[in-house]
C-alpha cells in the first residue's frame, strides 16, 4: 500500500446517521456528527482516543450538513473530548428552525433530552469557534506546507473544500423537509499529481446530507455546484441512499466511480441501490478483514462497514472497508483503522515530493 495519502478518510457506520472524518493534508476535519448508538460507537471518542493513530486533540475544521439529530448525536461526545472546532459551517437558516423545536421540546410533557442537549450545543457552537490565521475563506483549502489558501490544478498540493447550497425559498413546507434541502453539499478534493506521471485530475469525494428533491433540484441550477462535483471519485448518496432522493439527472451529472450510503438496514424497496449502481461506473473494493476485493458500484456501511478513503489525486486511490464487527473499532484496540503511517513521516514524504515537482 502506498504510503503518504494527502487525503484519508473515514465514513463511519452510524447507523441511520453521518459522520465522516477527513485527514486533509494536516488538518482534521469532521463532516457531520453521527453516531451508533445500537452498537456503542462514537465516532468523536475513537478519533480522539490515545490508543489510535489518529492523535486528534481539536478539530480544525466542522461541517455540519443540517441539524437533524442523525447528524449531530456525537457533539455531546465532541465536546466531552474537547474536539472545540477551530472553524465551523452549518446550515444557512437553520438556527431559527432549531431553536423552535427546542422550544417545543422544552414544552412537551415528554421532552426529548437527548435531542436537547445536541440542539443547544448545536446552537453553542460558536463559543468555540477561534480566530484563525490567516481569516477564513468560505472554501478553505490546505496544503502540504502547513499553510493555507486556494490552489489550482498543477499548482500547489493540497486538499480543498468547495461548498454549496439551496439559494430558493422553495425548498419545502415543513421544518422536516426544509432542514434536509437545507444541507451542504460538500466537494472534498485532494491533488497531488507529483506522485503520478502525466496530469491526473484531483480526487473528489462529494458530500450531500438529507437533500431531498426540491433541495437537489435547486443547486443544479447553480453551475458552479455541478461543475466542481462533476466526475467525482465517490459520493456519499443524498439521504442515505433513499429512493425519494435518487435524482437521476444529478447523479448522472456528478458520474461517481462509486456510491457510498450511510444508512442502517431497511427494507429492500426504501433505498435506490439499483438506480445508483446502473448510474456509477465502478472502483475497486478491498476488503480489510480478508485481503480480497473486487469492483463495486454501490457500498453501505449497514453491509460494508466503515469505509475508508485514501488518496492522492483521482489515479492514486483506494478504497476499503473494515467489515461489520465492532468489537476491536469499539475496544480501542489499534490496527488497520488506524492512520495511514506516521503522520510526521507522511508529510514528510509530501513535502519533499512536492519540492522535487517544483524543480
């Protein structure tokens, strides 16, 4: 296996949830705060336990695609653990929403506390928020210097993040509805064509939360959207995979390699797995409790487990999977879950890489 990925990440098996952890270049980076609460995992413990190579102590960057509680039952677990994000993007509109269920929750006679203490942590996520140096940019990007700022392709090695959202007011009645279409979609891309000959394209991992139709529909009508998600590596599937999400004319668009859902088990006819596995082209699969693998279209993590991402740029990547058994994710115990190599040694590698391209 290749060592010094640019970019490594996790989609964790959270059940009917999301979250999924980014190593970008040399920042951490959390997209969505899910949990497996059926199975005793949290995602945010694991990251930031000593007994794994992830050496995480604060997240430097937190994308919260919208405030459904399938996305944020781990902040309890983030705070606990003193991950304070650094910078944080949530949800454009989504305050006013969940600050009135908060209040019906507080006025039931059979109050949720557990969505309560997501929500108001939700809501206080800017008590942690730093300044950063330099101020941010709204799609930061970093580098293998250790520096920050935009790069272009055959420019400077490092991991960018392009974001997008619904801009209508059409997006649903209902606070269910309007929360999903109010989800960021996230363009992830990691280039670095110094380890490759010829000019590879970057790897692109697309993000897309809840959105449902009416939130699809709206960002693509955004050109820029479509246009940096075009021809991704992999997409996570809107909604976990839900047929009511499926969008044929979107996902043909973004033309995945592969299809990710991150979804708990449900009946056959809920989820779209044929529609997406007649749309994507295929990416090799290993299997990391067997050695094997094979091509795959569509992966879950309800069948497949965490999934883990390593990449470089789009012709040096691979994909695995650890498998359904928690007992040793769970445990603490180290192994192939962990990091990719020493994190100082990899970036090392990279920056040396990157001088040599530059001569």
């Amino acid at each position: 296996m290749p060592q010094g990925h640019l970019m490594e990440s996790r989609i964790w098996d959270v059940g009917k949830g999301s979250s999924n952890y980014i190593k970008a270049a040399t920042k951490d980076v959390v997209i969505d705060c899910g949990r497996n609460g059926s199975e005793g995992f949290s995602p945010m413990q694991h990251i930031s336990s000593p007994a794994r190579n992830y050496g995480v102590s604060k997240i430097d960057y937190l994308i919260i695609t919208h405030p459904h509680n399938d996305h944020i039952d781990d902040l309890p677990n983030l705070d606990e653990h003193g991950l304070h994000p650094k910078r944080i993007h949530r949800a454009r509109g989504s305050r006013e929403l969940v600050e009135e269920k908060l209040t019906e929750e507080r006025n039931s006679n059979e109050p949720d506390e557990a969505y309560i203490e997501n929500a108001e942590i939700y809501l206080e996520l800017d008590n942690y928020d730093e300044e950063p140096e330099p101020p941010q940019t709204s799609n930061p990007a970093w580098s293998t210097q250790g520096g920050e700022g935009v790069f272009t392709d055959g420019g400077e090695i490092g991991v960018s993040f392009h974001k997008f959202s619904a801009t209508g007011d059409d997006i649903g009645s209902g606070r269910y509805d309007r929360l999903n279409n109010m989800s960021i979609l996230t363009v992830v891309q990691a280039q670095d064509s110094s380890v490759t000959s010829g000019d590879a394209e970057p790897f692109k991992l697309v993000t897309c939360g809840d959105l449902m139709p009416e939130g699809i529909d709206d960002i693509m009508e955004t050109t820029s959207a479509m246009e940096t998600a075009e021809d991704a590596d992999v997409l996570v599937a809107p909604h976990h995979g839900r047929e009511s999400s499926f969008n044929r004319e979107f996902v043909e668009q973004v033309n995945p390699d592969l299809v990710v859902f991150s979804d708990k088990s449900v009946d056959d006819g809920v989820t779209a797995n044929g529609k997406y596995n007649d749309v994507a082209n295929g990416a090799e699969v290993s299997y990391e409790y067997n050695g094997e693998s094979e091509e795959r279209k569509v992966i879950t993590t309800r069948n497949d487990g965490r999934v883990k991402l390593l990449a470089n740029n789009s012709d040096d990547c691979e994909v695995s999977v650890w498998g359904t058994n928690y007992a040793d994710m769970v445990s603490g115990e180290a192994g192939t879950d962990a990091l990719d190599g020493d994190i100082e040694a990899k970036m090392s590698r990279l920056k040396r890489r990157y001088k040599e391209s530059a001569r």
